[in-house]
C-alpha cells in the first residue's frame, strides 16, 4: 500500500514544499548547490524518495 506522503502532511497542517528535481540529493548541501541558494534556505530538508 503506497502512502500519500503530501496529503499525510496537509492532514497535519505542515508547511511545506515540494520540489522535484533531475538529480539525487542525499545532503542538505548538495541541495543548496544543485538550487543554488545558501544552506540556510533549505535547512531543514527532509528528502521523501530517491
């Protein structure tokens, strides 16, 4: 059974983004590079499937 992680995540009233990209990303630093913006702005990452 797949979860629907963005409706669980509406349900409890979370903000959130969802950002799909081309490349894996394993580390909040990758991802900061690979969108080029400053860690800061992507902290905390939390990455749902790769």
């Amino acid at each position: 059974m797949a979860i629907d992680i963005e409706a669980s995540l509406r349900k409890q009233d979370f903000v959130f983004e969802v950002i799909h990209n081309e490349k894996t990303i394993y580390m909040a630093q990758e991802g900061a590079a690979y969108f080029q913006t400053d860690l800061a702005q992507i902290a905390p990452t939390l990455i749902l499937k790769s």
